[in-house]
C-alpha cells in the first residue's frame, strides 16, 4: 500500500510504493505539499499495478505535472495542437515546405481517426509506430521518412513548448533504405555533362522560355518553381533578388551573361512575369512544378538522355525502390553547385550563391560580398565554357 514517509535530510515528501515483482520501492516527489505528495504516490503505485507501458507512463507523468505545477499540460487536441504549430511555423518553413508538412501531418490525424480530436498528451508510441508501418506498406523507405519528418519536428516543438512532457515520436525509427534505393539516390545527384547540356539546349528552340530557364537552371542553381516565378522586379542593375519559394530565404545571385542576354533578346510580353507561359502552368497547380518537369522531360527524350515513359509497371509495387528515371530539371542545381567548388569558389560563397534548405542557415552567409558572389558568376561562367 501507497504511503509517505519524511527524512531528516530533505525538505521534501518520500513516497513509498511496491512494485510488480514486491520490491518496496521510495521516491522523492519533490513537493514539500503533503495533499501532492499523496496523489503523486497514488499514481506511481497505480502505474506499477498495471505494469504500465511507456504510453500509460507518459500519461501518469503528465497527471504527476498537473499535481504539482496546476493545470500547465495542453489539452489542446492532436488536430488543434498541429493547426497552430503550421500557423506558426509557416514563415519559418516556406510555402511550399509548409504545405508539405501540412499535408503530412493531416495523414497523420486520419489515419488515428477519433483520437486526432482528444488531447496531444494523450498520443502515444503505438499510434505513430502502427502509422510508420502503414506508410511502409504504400511509399519507399525515403518517402516513409518524409512523412516522419514532419510529425517529430511538430512533436518535438510541442515537447520544448510545454505542451507534453516529452515527444512520443522521439524514439521512433527511421526506415532504412535499401542498397537500390541508395544506389538511384546517389545516380540522381550527379552532374550533367557538357555533352549532355549541349544536347538538351539544341533540342530547345532559342526562342522557348524554356531555353531561357535552362540557361538560368544553370547559371544560377536555383530551382524550378523559382525560375518559372521570376519576376521582372526581380532583376535589378545585373542582379536577381527574391525570396526562395522552399525556404523563404532572401537570395541575391548576380545574372550571367548567358541568362541576361537571352532575356534581352527574348522580352516577355507579360508585364509581371520573365516566363510568363511556365508560371501560368505553376500557378494553375499551386505552385506545384509537376507538369512543367513533364515538359522538361520531353526535350530530354528528344535529345535520347531519357526514354519516354510508358505505362507498363514492370511488375514493380508502390512500396519498390524507385529507379532513377535519368536527368531531370534538378540535375542544372548539382551541375552549378559542384562546377562552382571545381573552379575554386570557397564552400561559404557556394552555399550563399546556391541557396540553402532552411532560412536559418542561410542567415550564417549574409555577410558574403558582392564582389564575392560577382566573383563566383565569372568563375561559374569559364568553367561552363571549358567543360
């Protein structure tokens, strides 16, 4: 039987408890509150009673808070709980970042069903290894992970803030990838050689904003939706300034010859947009860049980099190693990235001329120079040209 005990020692309340095997067990409960101590002892020997798994402990630990500190634990549901993490934290992720953890975390709260309505602190380790498992028997080990991504950093966000005591998610393992998926990983991260971006720009018409966004695909290492939402605003004295779609990171990258030429040659009708056609097609999809990689994709079959696909599945399952399907759009970032380092830029001018994955560590490079980043674009440019 539950009972308290003081010594001489210690300011605090000592509760005596037995646990499952007999053992008497004593504990501090850190609360010099007799009325406190005598529930917190209750709990510790109810829980022991039960022989509690991590989740019920979670859950006495929570009521062990409330006992002493007042009501502090949220009782905010899950599905509340998620909405104002996405709310707040959506200028820090990007838009397109945020929309993807938005869209992650809403899979998560269909699939526990009700239990999206009761309190956070009620969410356990069950729910969310049962959901990774789920998850494995549709996607990839990657995109598995993805989805894991999202629900610890929100958990763990609701762990630093407060609102639960500790992140049931945090133990939680990532699912491993197989040799084959690495393998496709690391075929989908070279570079494009000279050859093969002189074979996609000849297929290209010199008039095709296409031609245009492969050029700035190139010299300047940005991605799709970005390039298909450049602005004439944007370009500046030389310069092109904007906000990264992905990160919300402020990026200034200085426009090389090839890219500021074609642009002069080639004026937009529109009053707004560089490429006026391709931002229609993003924007038509939310600023999702899905078909216009399809039509990239076009003028890699035409220059025979990639076969045109077709809808024979191979037999293959959803849950299969996806095969690298070849150069895509992505493949012009690596290129810029890794010719830019060939040439002798520094590792810290790379990453501020590129761009990075989230706003705080582009916030480390604010101090490069123009002169610096100017400086990358001449050398970016001859490396290009002698490749």
């Amino acid at each position: 039987m539950a009972s308290l005990k003081k010594r001489k020692k210690s300011k605090f309340w000592v509760g005596c408890f037995t646990l499952p095997d007999g053992t008497r067990c004593q504990r501090s409960t850190k609360t010099r509150d007799k009325g406190q101590a005598i529930q917190i002892v209750l709990a510790w020997e109810k829980a022991t009673r039960q022989k509690a798994t991590i989740d019920q402990s979670r859950k006495v630990l929570n009521q062990i808070v409330n006992i002493v500190h007042g009501d502090i634990v949220s009782h905010e549901s899950v599905k509340e709980y998620f909405e104002r993490w996405l709310k707040r934290r959506s200028s820090e992720l990007g838009k397109s970042t945020s929309e993807s953890y938005k869209a992650k975390l809403n899979a998560f709260s269909a699939f526990i069903g009700a239990a999206a309505k009761a309190p956070i602190t009620d969410l356990g380790i069950s729910q969310i290894s049962k959901w990774r498992d789920s998850l494995a028997d549709q996607y990839a080990s990657n995109t598995v992970n993805l989805y894991l991504k999202a629900l610890k950093l929100a958990l763990k966000d609701a762990a630093n803030e407060g609102v639960i005591t500790e992140s049931p998610a945090a133990k939680i393992k990532m699912m491993k990838r197989s040799k084959a998926a690495e393998s496709a990983s690391d075929a989908a991260r070279r570079d494009l050689t000279s050859n093969e971006i002189a074979s996609i720009l000849n297929v290209i018409p010199k008039d095709s904003e296409w031609r245009g966004m492969v050029l700035a695909g190139l010299y300047t290492g940005q991605r799709l939706s970005d390039i298909a939402g450049m602005t004439k605003a944007s370009l500046k004295n030389g310069w092109w300034i904007f906000n990264a779609r992905k990160t919300n990171a402020k990026m200034k990258i200085p426009l090389a010859e090839p890219v500021a030429d074609w642009i002069a040659e080639n004026p937009s009708h529109d009053n707004t947009h560089v490429f006026p056609a391709s931002f229609k097609y993003m924007e038509r999809a939310k600023g999702k860049t899905g078909t216009l990689s399809n039509q990239f994709r076009e003028f890699l079959v035409k220059a025979k980099l990639v076969e045109k696909r077709t809808h024979d599945s191979k037999g293959k399952g959803r849950a299969a190693a996806r095969e690298s399907g070849g150069p895509s759009f992505h493949y012009l970032r690596h290129t810029a990235n890794s010719l830019l380092k060939a040439s002798g830029v520094s590792e810290s001018v790379a990453m501020a001329f590129i761009g990075h994955e989230s706003k705080d560590v582009s916030r480390l490079y604010t101090h490069i120079s123009e002169s610096s980043l100017s400086d990358a674009i001449s050398r970016l440019q001859k490396a290009i040209a002698t490749d």
